[in-house]
C-alpha cells in the first residue's frame, strides 16, 4: 500500500485560518495559519480511540516506521513527538492545498467520497500485509473508527489525489477507470482455493489421491492424515489474488496453482515454513486445487485501479512535493519544535537534566532550589 505511506490524519483546513478559529497560531506555513485549536482538535481525536491508533500506527509499519509514543507523561497529555508528527501532516497538508489553488484546482465533495474510498481500501490492505496491533482487519476495522478521524483522512488523502492527478498528468474519471479495468482483467481475477494441510508428505499423497479418483475436498477433509488445526471448514479456502499467492506459497508453487482450470487438482506442494523463534525451516504439504476464477466486480475494484493509475504519477508527485517543501516558509510555535526542509517538523529538545525542575522539591531532605543540581555538585548556570 505505497500510498498510504504519506497520509496524514488532519482535521479539515479550509483554504486557511478561519475568521472565527481566534486561538493562538500553532504554525504559519507561507502565511497561512494553522491554529492551535485545529491541532488540539486532530491531537483529541486520536487520542481518544485506541481503533484510531491502530490504523496510525498500521500504516507506519507499511512504510517500514512506527508511530511515536501517543501518551505523554501527565495525566491527559500527548508525547512531544506525536504531536510534531500531527503537526508535520498539517504542514504539508497545507502546502498541498496551496499548490491546488495556485494552479485554479479544487477539491469537491465528490473528491473526498473517493478517497474516503481509496483511504478504507488502503487500510485493509495494509493490515493484511503487516498485521493489526489492535488485531482487528477488514470491515471491524473499519467500521470502529470514529467517523471524525475517517473524515479527517479522506479530506486529507483528496488533496493529495488531486495533486497527483495535476503534477502527474493522471486522469481518474469514471471512464478512465473503467477503461483501465477492461484492459486488466487478469489482474483482478481471484483464484477460489481448495486446499487440506497433511499431517506429511504420505497423508498429503493419500488425499490427493483421494480427490483425484472423485472424492470432494469436503470429505477428504474429514478422512485420515488431515492437520485439522490449520485445514479450513470442508477444505474450501479463499479467493485470493495471484500476488498473495506467491507471497504464501512461494514462486513455484504458486506458478503450478495459477496454471489450473477450475476444477482441477495440483500435485501435493512442499512448503517451507520457517519457524520464528528457532528459526528451523519445516516443510507442511497442502493439497491444493482451483474451485474457479472470480473476476472481481468494476465496483469492488475502483478504488484499487485509482490507486494504481496515481501511482503512475508517483514520482512526479514526490518530486513535486519536495519542490514545495524546499520552497516553504514555516514558522513554528517554538513549544511545537522546529522546522527543516530535512526533517520537518521536529519535537522540542528536552533540557538538560541541570536545567529541569527539581521534581524532589517539597519533599523531605530536598534541595530549597526549584532547579536541579548538576552531577558534580556545581550550582546549575
């Protein structure tokens, strides 16, 4: 799920600071505000739902990261690191939205219902792939998001579509997409598995056998030699694209599994399977066969053929991004951390030790100074 990578969770920005949003100013990215009250309100909504967390933190892992520390230290807090993070997202999230409006473009309701779409697709992707802390996937992982924070996403993700879409020359209309779909209908056709795990190699012969002379997976899968454990209910398992496939089975086995017809039945496959505490390699023998190829419906796949026709300008949008960072004028409220066209924003330094407010003051025996001490005994300066 390369796009999700650079996702940000954003409340709504507008086209800048409102005239009624009167809080103190977070950061000025080229002149334009960014309140802290519209980073109060990001960092509450996140805060406030672990389901919310999990989906930051699922798609940090996509991109080979990890979200930093959401809870601060006192009670109701955030860590300084989440909240430079937030508020790195609405720095580019506003440079994205400057961008737009510099070349006339603009971003409507319909925008923002496809990449609620794109957004939802992305993320149960992405959990499939890396796992979910909070082990929920698919639609319960959806569906238990708060619906402020998938809102936040999509308007956030529709910018950055439609910056893609102008930077990269991509075009995305309903005509687009569906020309694309025709013209890749390998690529979203699903193979519908059979398959029993054997106990060993013989047993897996045995039950090939078995089906071969007539025998159906769902008696085979109640007969002798079956790992019962990890064989699903009547031997009928997924459908699954060719890539997941590959990744489960390995290359050979799965060439030999997408060169089926349906209905027909591959030799019994050796799997190596590492173990991954005492990293020995075992082999599990599957008994596999093709139930049917299922051609994914145009409406269940739309928002897979977006994501893939904007990748196309993947690159472009990298560069252009760094084009508008590099050129950025921002300033940060100093308590939010510091900015770089490097790094982006940065969480504040914490102080020396010497520097921190002795918290053993008022107690017994504690120093009289609200000031700590360095190490050597010298007075701190």
């Amino acid at each position: 799920m390369k796009r999700l990578l650079t996702l940000v969770v954003i409340a709504a920005l507008g086209a800048g600071a409102t005239g009624c949003d009167l809080s103190p100013t977070a950061a000025k990215v080229n002149g334009v505000t960014i309140s802290q009250a519209q980073l109060t309100d990001q960092l509450s909504t996140v805060t406030g739902n672990l389901v919310a967390q999990c989906a930051l933190s699922i798609g940090q892992s996509q991109s080979g990261g990890s979200l930093p520390a959401v809870t601060g230290t006192g009670d109701a807090t955030v860590s300084t690191q989440f909240a430079a993070f937030e508020l790195n997202g609405l720095v580019e999230q506003t440079l994205e939205q400057s961008a737009l409006a510099q070349r006339h473009v603009a971003v409507g309701p319909a925008d923002v219902a496809n990449a609620r779409q794109d957004y939802e697709a992305q993320l149960a992707q992405a959990a499939a792939q890396v796992g979910s802390p909070c082990n929920l996937t698919g639609t319960r992982l959806i569906d238990g998001l708060p619906k402020a924070f998938v809102n936040a996403q999509a308007r956030s993700l529709a910018y950055q579509e439609r910056l893609e879409e102008v930077v990269g020359h991509i075009d995305v209309s309903p005509a687009a997409l569906r020309a694309y779909y025709d013209a890749h209908l390998t690529d979203v056709t699903q193979l519908c598995l059979n398959l029993i795990i054997a106990k060993d190699q013989a047993s897996a012969q045995a039950l090939h056998d078995q089906i071969a002379a007539g025998a159906s997976f769902a008696a085979a899968a109640q007969g002798a030699g079956v790992d019962t454990t990890n064989t699903p209910t009547d031997g009928q398992g997924p459908c699954v694209y060719p890539s997941n496939i590959a990744s489960q089975l390995g290359p050979t086995s799965a060439a030999t599994v997408e060169a089926l017809a349906d209905g027909q039945l591959a030799p019994p496959q050796g799997i190596p399977v590492p173990n991954q505490v005492t990293g020995a390699t075992t082999t599990v023998w599957i008994v596999i066969g093709v139930r049917q190829h299922h051609v994914v419906s145009f409406a269940a796949s739309e928002a897979g053929v977006r994501q893939a026709l904007l990748g196309m300008g993947g690159a472009s949008f990298t560069t252009a991004l760094g084009r508008l960072v590099r050129g950025a004028s921002v300033e940060l409220d100093p308590r939010y951390g510091t900015w770089s066209t490097r790094r982006g924003v940065s969480a504040p330094t914490a102080p020396k030790p010497a520097f921190v407010l002795n918290p053993r003051v008022g107690s017994a025996g504690a120093p009289g100074s609200s000031l700590g001490s360095p190490s050597n005994g010298q007075p701190a300066g």
